[in-house]
C-alpha cells in the first residue's frame, strides 16, 4: 500500500518491478484484463475497507480525502460493468459503511458527510445505460462519460455477456438503494438475475457460462463454479442474506442441489454441458472456484466444503500458488498466477466454521510462500509460471482488496478488531456492506415471480447459517478425519502412461507401418503415408502435423490402416505426453548487474543431467562456440572447456551437438532457435528429444531457449562479456545462489542500478497466454528431435523412444519468460508499520505537488518506447486469446 501511494498514484495500479503506476492507454494493451481501469485510482478505492479491517484509521482517513479530493469519475474510458461494480462502486460503499461506523464511534471520520456515497451513487448512474437492453441484462461494457448509445461511447455492439458478469450485480446495487432510497438500482440489478433463473436449463437448472443478452440463448452451454458462474452463485445466497428475501434462497438452492448432482466429483469440480449435466465438458479446472468451499460454508455444506479446499492445498504446495488451470491428474494447464485471493478466503471462511487450528497451518503457509516468492522491492509480484518462478510486472487491485483481508481475519483475536465482522457480509470483493440493510429503505416490497422450484430432499437446508456446536457436537477431530484420506491425493495422481495398442494376436494381414516405428526420416514411411491418405506438414517451430484424408487413400483398406495408424499415433502421443513431459526449467543470469534477476524460461532435454534431481543446478560462464551449429567436433576447446556452451539449434541432431560439446569440456549446453523472434510467450513449451538411440553418455545438462530468450543473453555478452548463468529446475533466490560466496554491496545498496536494469530488460515483459486450439482430424506430434535441415530438407521426428509431444489437455501451453526480479529472504522481512522510505525501496525522484492542485495522471509515467516496439507484436496474438482468458 505505501509502494502504491509512492510510486504509483493516482495510477489505476501498482506495477510492482518497475515500481511505477499503471495507466491505462500508456502501458501496452493487455485486453480485456484493462477493462477494470477506468483512470479511477483502482486500487486506492478497493482498498479502503481492507485499512480499516487492519486497524490503519488512520491511513483510511487519508485515502478517503485522496479519493473525494482526486478521483474522476467522468473520463472518457470503456470500462467492464461488471470489475467497475464490483471494484469500484462496491469499494465506495465498503467505504463508506467502515466510515460511517467510524464517525459513530467517536474518534475518526468526524467530519465525514457522506461524500463515498454521493460518489458511489454518481458511478451508479454512470453504469445503468448498460442495462438498457430488452432482456434487463446489462451489456459488459459502458463508457463512463458517454453511456453506450452514444456516437462516442465505443460500446454497445456487443452481443454476448457472461452469467457471473450479469449475475454479480444485486448486492452493490441493493446497497446503493437502501443507502440513498433510490430504488432503481435494485429493481435494475434483480431484473438481471430474474432473466438468468427463467432461462437456466430447466432439466438439468443449471446455467451456461456465457449468453446472449438480446435474445437470452446460452451462447456457452458449459456449466461448472468457476470462472463466469462463480460469483453467480455467490450473490444468490448472499443476497438472502442481506436483503432477507427468500426467493434468492430457493433459486439458490435449487442450484445448489444440480451442482452437487453433476459437477461435483468429490473433491473434483468438473465443468459439465447443461443439456447432457452427466459429460463431462473439460478434464481441467480453474483456480476461481477456489471460492466456492467458503460459499459452501455460508451454506452450512461442510464436508464437501473441507474435500476441495484440501485438494486445493495440495496443489498449492506442489506449486507454491494455485496454478490458473490444472487437469484432473493436478499438472499445470496455465501456469500463471495473478496472487488471486480465493483459496485465501475459503481457509478464512473454515477456519471460522471448524474452529481447526489446521487452517491456521494454511494461512501460514500462503503468507510464507508469498513473501518467499512473489515479494519484490515495490510490492508483490503475480506469477508468470509457477513451474519456474518467473515474475509479471502486475499487482490487481483484488490483492489488496481481499488477500490481506482474509489473512489478516483468519488469525485476528476478537481484541485486534476495532468492529464487530460479523455485523457485515462480504462481496465478492470482500466489501463490506452491513447486516441492518435489509430492514432500510424496502422500496420494492414484491413477491416473488418465479414460483418454479423444485422440491429438494436435503438436510444440509437446516443449516443455512451454520453453528459450530450443531455441525460438530464434542468433535473437534470432524475436519481431520474429512481431510485424512485426501491428504496424499496429488502425489498419488502423478501422469500413469497409458498401455500401447498391443499387436494383434489373430492371423490378419499386418499393418503397412507402426506408429511407434515411423520415422519422418525415411522415404519408405513417407511413401506408406501417402498411400494411406496421411500426409506430413512440418511446422515453423520444426515439430511435424500429420492429417489424413480417406479419400486421399489408395484404397479403402489403406484408408483403414492410415485411420489405425493415427490412433495409435494419438495414444502413443498421449503415452509419451505422460511419460517424458517434463516441466520448463529455467535459465537465470546471476552475474554482474543481474545478480539473479533474469529467469529465461527454457525447455527441457530427454537426455543428459536432470536438474529436477541436481537442486544446485549448473552454474558457468557462456561461450559462444566453433561451429556455432555445434554439428560438428568443437574447434576452439580452449574457450568452452569448463563453461556452458551456447549454439544455434539447425542442421543436426540434439544429441549430436550434446556430445560434441562434452567432449570440448563443457559443463552445459544451451540451444538457441534459429527461428527469428520465437518466444516462449507465444510457443508450446519445447523438449528437445534424443536422436533413437541410447543416450546414457550424455550427462551434461542441455537446455533450449527461444530466439528471443537467448538474445538476452547474446546481448549480455556483448554488452559485459563475462556472463554467468545457473542452469536449474527452477529460479533460485538470491540468498540460495550466493551461499557461501561473499554478496557484493552493490547488490544490497545500489537500488538505482537495479531500477535502471528493470526498465532495460523490461522488454522482454509480456502479458498474455497461449489459447487452448482444438483442430480436427489431426494431431500435433511431438518436439522435434532431429533439427530443420538447410535447403527445405524435412525435420525428422525419431521412434516412439524419442517422440515428445504437446500436452493432450491443451494444444499450446504457454511457458513465461519473464525476467524477474527474485527477492532474497533478506527482502522478505516485516513490513515496515509506517508508508516510509525503506532500504529496498528503488531510488526514484519524486514530483512535488501543491496540496491544492489537481493530480497529473502523467506526471510518473516514464516513456518506455523500447516496449512498446517490442510488444506492438505481441498484441494481436493476445486479442486472438481473450475469449479463453480467466
């Protein structure tokens, strides 16, 4: 908070490693992501209830004057309805319920008149054009000078909207018109949710994740808890609570029933399709439904509330943070992770509900693994890739907003608060909005006018609000014994191969040619290929696509043997995915100015060391070498003997070039791609594959880096000629790369140096993530284990022994390289009480401002013209993916 206040207001948002703000139109577009920025100090508004939970008053009465003193509300911006409300308008009224409380006690706030809820109402207006459509569903965006219709709004073509988007309404406008006595908020926001219960699928009630706010179709007949639902579910129950109207309560429960009917698979969470709720409609899950074991504790549902909640911890301490996906079989399916707080509060909400002094076990762990992996000098820093650590230059408001709420709840005594919490519910915000709303300002007194519910046999309805005494009479062991048989769940559902197609036991003809015998190599196979109307299509990143036509077949028997042979081409790759995938590792420049910094996200090797097992890694100096194909024997030994090697992947095998390498003495290879401005933000995680036959004598580590990845370190050497790199399974921090070496002062006080070398490397940033890409009648087989040959030669992919294909459960997995700054756990103390200066806080000159003048939104933007020329490239790439994004 005090990194925001100094280095980023009246910005929307912290970015944490370049300690600046981020505003929106001056930072490379991240698409729909910036929807929530609308150039209203973001985080500043969705923290102010979080100061007062912390017992900050006073910090909370000097942001509340910032806010009345700076924010605009009238800017010319498109902003989501949905992060605006849930963000914006519910900080305001958090706000102004802890402010009113306040002013009540005494102490603070005495001069306080209401000036949130004036503003709170102003944004309330500005966000109802949204709602001007024929089914009462509001459209995502509006543009808070222009409304939707207008010329210049540059909104309102748009056709579709998500469940949760529409359905996460009712509790910030409920509150809005019970505070002021405006009623059309409320009646706007329940004709919302009215729309979304009459066309959920009546067979199954559930609701699909995106519809149609003209017509009402489901555009997405997905159904699960995460993301586009969630918080649909969450407002429904919670706006019984508030408001006391039973009809949000039976619609709830109706879902309810579906929801543990179809989609919950103890401790699973599977996403099913709403007209066939028993198929399944995705292997992977999402991390936004961490959320949901705390609504089930709201609930009174504990048992299956304590499964997934344990099933989530176990991820988590496989990766340290909850991947943004992971399959059914816990492997990352997008690595990223924003610091999202859900989990955070479903620990909160069990921890109250158990009394189990394991969540406080929990909560410690999360504040361990954060301060241990994601603190950096200016604030915390999400994720990139938990597989590697790698670091995003991004902190969401939510951060502040929810995480250090729930925290800081889950271990404070009655005597640390200044309130009572339970006179409050949470928004899905965590806002705070207070109990006694329900009897204030009723201006809609009207029955319900669905009367459609089903009658549900279910215990679990007694305990709408639940009572530890009742759930668990003199059993303090209940929780335990729930979580005792999950406790191993992740390890043992490590990735099991899956068994080959046995041959065929009868007297039939053989097949032409095996899958796991094919060579892309051999003419004789090509030619069997296109006989059986399979052809071969070599990819730029020199992996091969084979996709067969029947009526490209000689015959209808070879059309038979070529649709055999791509099963067993499919299971064989689904066999090797299993068997050999191996995670990314990285490469992190620990040399002067660096000093561990920079992870380069790198793709393994099938052969040679693993570093999984070698925890210290390999650490040298680079060199380039001669021939720098590395294809032939090495012709300048004397420089690469005892340092890690670098050449250019083409023209020979992997494993060729590993030998030749080792026996010139080095201790590590890297390969880099020949193909010009390739990156792991925009390609599948590449494994470099043996060449078919024994590789056993390779025991060097062997890395491969995308061209952009490995210009970094080509442009170190030139730059500073001595580079030393660590070539391991994942970032080390800095007290774990410098134990037992001396740690130059530099590292600790030159904080200038490492501000200037963040906006340096900052180019390498990128902000998006590969989209899952289903093509059909074909499959993508493998990394490429033979290299592209000059002249337009093919690029062979070897026998089964060396196949190496994509992940089965997503087409592109998108591996990060975000160079990083990683903090040492000298870094990771106590934060200072105060919004001071520390040692680790970068240098950076600040501009002075008169107390009465308004504030200059550019006046801490620093131009980055370097990344912005560097990431023009990226954009269009992440437009491509915005409709899988979380």
């Amino acid at each position: 908070f005090c990194s925001l206040q100094e280095h980023a207001y009246p910005a929307d948002e912290l970015m944490p490693l370049t300690c600046r703000g981020r505003v929106r139109g001056q930072e490379p577009s991240r698409g729909d992501v910036d929807d929530a920025l609308g150039k209203f100090s973001l985080t500043l508004i969705d923290t102010l209830d979080t100061l007062v939970v912390l017992n900050k008053t006073k910090e909370f009465e000097e942001a509340v004057k910032k806010v009345i003193k700076d924010v605009n509300l009238d800017n010319d911006i498109v902003v989501s309805v949905f992060e605006t409300n849930i963000r914006v308008l519910g900080g305001l009224l958090g706000g102004h319920s802890v402010a009113i409380m306040l002013k009540e006690k005494g102490e603070y706030m005495q001069w306080y008149n209401g000036e949130l809820l004036h503003m709170a109402k102003e944004l309330g207006y500005k966000l109802l054009p949204a709602f001007n459509t024929t089914s009462g569903l509001p459209y995502p965006r509006v543009n808070l000078k222009f409304g939707v219709r207008h010329p210049e709004a540059r909104t309102g073509t748009e056709t579709d909207t998500c469940t949760a988007c529409a359905g996460t309404l009712i509790l910030e406008f409920a509150a809005l018109s019970r505070f002021t006595g405006t009623s059309i908020f409320e009646e706007y926001a329940r004709k919302a949710l009215d729309f979304i219960w009459e066309k959920r699928q009546r067979s199954s009630n559930l609701v699909g994740v995106t519809i149609n706010i003209h017509t009402g179709d489901w555009v997405r007949k997905d159904s699960g808890v995460g993301a586009g639902i969630d918080s649909y579910y969450e407002y429904l129950l919670k706006a019984y609570v508030l408001l006391g109207d039973d009809s949000f309560l039976e619609r709830f429960n109706t879902h309810y029933d579906a929801i543990m009917r179809y989609i919950s698979q103890p401790p699973l969470l599977l996403d099913v399709h709403i007209h066939k709720p028993m198929l399944n409609a995705r292997t992977w899950m999402d991390s936004l439904l961490a959320f949901f074991p705390g609504l089930q504790v709201l609930k009174g549902d504990i048992r299956p509330a304590i499964e997934t909640h344990e099933m989530l911890y176990q991820v988590i301490k496989k990766h340290n943070f909850l991947p943004e996906a992971f399959t059914t079989d816990f492997r990352v399916h997008w690595a990223q992770h924003p610091l999202r707080p859900e989990f955070a509060e479903s620990t909160y909400f069990l921890y109250k509900a158990t009394g189990d002094p394991y969540y406080l076990e929990v909560g410690k762990t999360l504040i361990e693994n954060l301060n241990k992996y994601a603190r950096v000098p200016c604030g915390f820093a999400a994720m990139k890739d938990v597989r590697t650590g790698s670091h995003e230059d991004r902190m969401d408001s939510f951060f502040l907003a929810e995480m250090f709420k729930y925290l800081y709840l889950l271990f404070a005594d009655k005597e640390d608060m200044i309130f009572d919490i339970e006179d409050y519910i949470f928004t899905t915000e965590a806002h705070l909005l207070p109990l006694w709303l329900s009897t204030t300002n009723q201006t809609i007194s009207r029955k319900n006018t669905t009367t459609e519910y089903t009658e549900l046999d279910d215990s679990n309805f007694d305990w709408t609000c639940p009572n530890t005494q009742i759930l668990f009479p003199n059993d303090p062991m209940f929780a335990q014994s729930i979580r005792e048989p999950l406790k191993n769940v992740v390890d043992k559902s490590c990735p099991r191969g899956i068994s080959r197609v046995e041959e065929s036991l009868g007297s039939g003809p053989k097949p032409p040619l095996r899958a796991r015998d094919f060579m892309a190599s051999n003419p004789e196979h090509l030619e069997i290929l296109k006989k059986m109307g399979v052809s071969l299509i070599h990819l730029k990143d020199g992996r091969v696509q084979l996709v067969q036509h029947a009526v490209q077949a000689a015959s209808s028997l070879d059309a038979e043997d070529g649709l055999r042979f791509m099963q067993e081409m499919i299971e064989l790759s689904s066999q090797q995915q299993k068997e050999q995938q191996l995670p990314p590792r990285a490469v992190q420049i620990v040399s002067h100015p660096f000093f561990g910094r920079v992870v380069l996200t790198a793709g393994p090797a099938q052969f040679g060391m693993d570093l999984s097992k070698h925890k210290e890694g390999t650490r040298g100096f680079v060199t380039t070498i001669k021939p720098y194909n590395g294809c032939s024997e090495i012709i300048n030994p004397e420089a690469v003997k005892e340092k890690i090697a670098l050449m250019q992947r083409g023209q020979c095998m992997f494993a060729e070039k590993a030998r030749n390498i080792q026996k010139a003495g080095a201790i590590g290879g890297i390969v880099i791609d020949d193909n010009e401005g390739s990156s792991s933000d925009t390609a599948p995680l590449f494994q470099m594959a043996g060449d078919g036959k024994n590789t056993d004598d390779i025991t060097i580590p062997m890395l491969f880096l995308f061209n952009k990845e490995g210009n970094i370190i080509l442009d170190a050497i030139r730059e500073y000629e001595a580079v030393e790199v660590l070539l391991s399974d994942k970032a080390k921090d800095r007290a774990t790369i410098f134990k037992g070496k001396m740690i130059p002062n530099y590292i600790i006080d030159s904080n200038l140096e490492m501000e200037n070398m963040d906006q340096k490397l900052s180019e390498n940033d990128s902000h998006k993530q590969n989209s899952e890409e289903a093509t059909s009648g074909s499959q993508d087989v493998g990394a490429a284990s033979e290299e592209p040959k000059e002249g337009g030669e093919s690029s062979g992919v070897a026998d089964s022994g060396s196949l190496s294909p994509p992940d089965a459960d997503s087409a592109s997995v998108s591996i990060s390289n975000q160079d990083s700054y990683v903090p040492g756990t000298d870094e990771a103390g106590a934060p200072e009480p105060a919004c001071t200066s520390g040692d680790n806080q970068p240098q950076e000159q600040k501009t002075e401002t008169e107390s009465n003048s308004k504030v200059n939104w550019d006046n801490k933007v620093q131009p980055m013209e370097s990344i912005l020329a560097d990431w023009n490239e990226d954009i269009e790439a992440f437009e491509m993916m915005e409709k899988d994004e979380l």
